[in-house]
C-alpha cells in the first residue's frame, strides 16, 4: 500500500497539509483542498483558491495561480478526503491520514530519550518538534467525521513537552468520542507536575501504551539503552495511575526478554495492579533489531511455555493479557483467544505458505519486511485441526 510520493514543488515554502479532492469544487471550499489532476489540459484558469494542485504531468515555464506540485510519480494512491502533507524542498507528498483505515497516527517527533535495542524507528536528533506540531494540529482542524480510533507516537512524544498537552486538549476539544492511544517510553511521567498537568487535560477516551521489559532494573535499562530509565518508567506508571490515566503494558518478546518474561508478569500483578492490561508483542525485523539478531533473536515456537505461563500468571489476577504480531500457527491452543489482529493495513502481509491456511482470516500475518525472517514454525493449518 503506497503512502508516499514525490514530484516537483512551485508556488510554496513552507509544508501543506489539505485534504485531497479528486474532482474541482465550489471556491468557497478550496482553502484546505489539494486538487489531484493527471493533467492540467483545459483546467489550468480555474485552480485559484486551492491549497495546491497536484499533476502526474509536468509543467514548466508557465504562470501559476496555486502551490503546485508537478512531475508526481504516483497519484492513484492520493483519493478524496484522505489528507496529505506536501513539502516544498523535496516535493515529498506524505498520505496522513485514511477515513476508511483504523490505522491513524499522528507522528510527533522523531526524537527520543531512550534508543532500544530493538526500535523499529531508530530516533533521529533532529529538531523537528515546532513543525509536526504544527502539522499535526492543522491535520486535527481537517480530520472529519471523527475516527474511531487515532494513535500518537514517535519518537517519544512526551519530549514536546507543552505541545503535547496542547494537542491532547484539541483532540479532546474536537474529538472527544475518538479513542486516543498514546505510544510513549512513560519516562517523561516520573516528574509530577508534568503528569499532573498532563492528566488534567481530562481527555475522556485516552491511554497510554508503555513498555517495562523486565522486572530486573539493570535488565531494562541496557534494552533501552538509557540509564535509570526502569526507575523513572516504574515511577511514572504510579504518577498516573494516582490520575486515574488508563495503562498499558507493552513487552516487546525477545531473547533478553523471554528468560524472566513470567517474573515481569509476577512483578507487574503485586506492583502494577491498575494497569488496563498487559500487551505481549512479536518484535519486528526492522530498524535496529536486524543489527542486533544475534543478541535478540529467539524463534517464538521455543517460547511459547513462557509466554502461556506469563498469561497464566496475569489471569490468576485478573490482568487481561493481550498478544500481538504473532502468527497463530505459531501460538499454543491456549493462546489463540489471546491473540489480536493489530499490523496496520499498510504494514500488512501474508507469507505465502499462508495462502490454504484455515484460519488466515483470523491470523494477523506479518509485518511485510517480517516475511523474510520466519520462524521455522510457520505453516498453514488445516481445516480439520481447527
């Protein structure tokens, strides 16, 4: 599924963002409107008022009532109401936003304060905060109707500092019915005066997904690659559930992780007692985790006692467990009424041992740059052994 393209930027300096129309509109609702055209033959006097125009075609030397984006690759992607940012240096033109997808994010920075082993999106210490802010309050004005359900994340968010809280209240300002799930490392929550004017946003429908992956402090903070890091995550946990601010657990399944995978959950169940649940995810094959596969991989049929003793133990407190990014051909039986569908469409794929399987419809697949790093346990099941 293509989110990206690029073409030849005119007209502008600074980024758009407008929602795509593939066909001309009235005037009056032209401002936050990029018109999509393969062609600009017989259209080319009437395009004053959009926020840009953008052609498959190429277009030079002409005079130009609109920001322009020209030579583009690819447009068949770029369909009305989904919302796109455009960026005059490059000419880069990013899909944000799909109405008919459940897999909506607004991306906040690409910095970070820790640099996990396994990252899927390595941090960049580039200072990109004041602009995505920017972006990602403008693609909030655009989004409509409402979606179901809208992710933030990173990056670490909570480095905006004062532009995170004011983006939380405009989502709870504007969307007040849309669940919000928040991606964040939860160090940033050990300072009380953060958390507290974080939770006073009051967003009625908002969590937070924050990962602990061990019960041994020393064990945490080398995954994450940040000292004291443990300390500050644990104490950050405390700070909001004084709030009241929903909690989940997320624990990234990997070689350092699995040997006391069932004493985190132990932890989790006498410390951790208000978390909303705990999310137990496959790692990905990308980003850092390929340079560190002699350190993290473990193939997921060789934890699976773990894994089944983890949730045991979380039930046994009544700690709903969720499992995520693992195939079901993978999962012991006990498992399966565990495992969620969650790989974003776009990220989505099926090996091709998956094609007869019976219970694909059910599975969650890959990750498609996971296809190439199998377990030895996937293969179809049967119709007779589901």
């Amino acid at each position: 599924m293509r989110l990206h393209t690029a073409g030849s930027a005119r007209g502008f300096r600074k980024p758009i963002v407008a929602r795509i129309t593939t066909e001309p509109i009235p005037a009056s609702e032209r401002k936050d409107a990029a018109l999509v055209l393969p062609s600009l033959d017989g259209r080319a006097d009437d395009v004053r008022g959009y926020a840009a125009v953008i052609v498959k075609q190429e277009v030079n030397g002409r005079p130009f009532s609109a920001p322009l984006l020209h030579s583009v690759r690819d447009i068949d992607h770029l369909i009305s109401g989904h919302i796109v940012a455009l960026e005059p240096a490059n000419g880069f033109i990013r899909t944000l936003f799909r109405p008919e997808s459940r897999h909506n994010t607004l991306f906040a920075t690409e910095r970070c304060n820790s640099n996990c082993l396994m990252c899927s999106q390595p941090p960049v210490d580039k200072d990109d905060i004041a602009a995505l802010t920017e972006r990602n309050l403008k693609l909030i004005d655009l989004i409509a109707p409402a979606p179901e359900y809208l992710c933030i994340t990173g990056g670490e968010p909570t480095l905006l500092e004062e532009r995170l809280l004011t983006i939380v209240a405009k989502l709870r300002d504007t969307m007040p019915e849309t669940y919000v799930h928040m991606l964040t490392n939860g160090r940033r929550f050990a300072w009380a005066d953060f958390t507290s004017r974080f939770a006073a946003i009051r967003h009625p429908n908002l969590s937070l997904g924050i990962p602990l992956y061990a019960d041994d402090a020393a064990l945490h903070d080398y995954i994450v690659q940040a000292r004291d890091a443990f300390d500050q995550t644990v104490l950050g946990l405390h700070q909001l559930a004084r709030h009241g601010v929903e909690i989940e657990i997320r624990v990234v399944l990997h070689a350092l992780t699995i040997p006391r995978l069932t004493h985190l959950a132990e932890y989790i169940c006498r410390n951790l007692t208000f978390v909303d649940h705990v999310a137990f995810m496959g790692m990905e094959h990308i980003g850092y985790a390929p340079r560190n596969m002699n350190e993290l991989w473990i193939d997921p049929v060789d934890y699976q006692e773990q894994l089944e003793s983890s949730v045991a133990v979380l039930a046994r407190f009544g700690i709903d467990a969720r499992i995520y990014n693992l195939q079901l051909c993978l999962l012991k039986r006990s498992l399966w009424k565990y495992s969620k569908q969650s790989i974003s469409d776009w990220k989505n794929a099926y090996a091709g041992v998956c094609h007869d399987c019976a219970v694909k419809e059910q599975c969650g697949g890959f990750f498609h740059w996971n296809t190439k790093v199998q377990s030895r346990g996937i293969q179809p099941i049967a119709t007779s052994a589901v």
